[in-house]
C-alpha cells in the first residue's frame, strides 16, 4: 500500500490508540524509513492542523516528511527497527494532539 503516492508501507510496528506505525520504504530515495500515521485526523479543525504541524517541527527526530492524505495525517522519521523505542516515539509525537 502506498501513502502520498511516496511512500510504499510494509509492515506494522506499532498500534497504539493515537497512530500505527509501519516500516516502508521513501521509493524517491530508496531509504527505510518509519511512518506515524494518525488513527482520528479532524482535518478540518484548523487548531490540531496547527499543533500537528507545530510538534512535527519541534520534535528531535529527523522528520523527513509530514502531511495529509485521504484524511489522515502521517509524520515520516528514520527508520527505527526498536519496537519499544518505536512506541515511546510515537506517543511522544502524538501526546499533545488531542
């Protein structure tokens, strides 16, 4: 399955309550990468579109990519093979969303 035309998803890492995250592939750059998908995306509450774009930019991973589409939101970061290291990320990115 792809995401943004971009991004082809492998397999899941993580599903926690706030997002699932998978291993894929960045098919413009051939790099493994880790990909946050969110589970409820209110695309058109403007203030969580804010804090969304706001915690991608402050967070101390490398965020290669973050954006919108059919609906759910998606933050790109490295690859991360750790699945427990994968889980704490994923909740710290998303804890301040809702």
């Amino acid at each position: 399955m792809f995401l943004n035309n971009r991004y082809l998803l492998q397999d899941h890492i993580v599903h926690d309550p706030m997002a699932t995250t998978y291993r894929g592939i960045d098919t413009h750059t051939l790099q493994g990468v880790s990909i946050i998908v969110l589970r409820e995306t209110p695309g058109d509450d403007q203030k969580f579109v804010r804090r969304f774009q706001q915690e991608a930019s402050l967070n101390t991973v490398h965020i290669h990519d973050y954006g919108q589409c059919d609906g759910k939101y998606f933050l790109v970061i490295d690859l991360i093979e750790d699945v427990h290291l994968v889980e704490k990320l994923s909740q710290l990115l998303t804890k301040n969303l809702h």
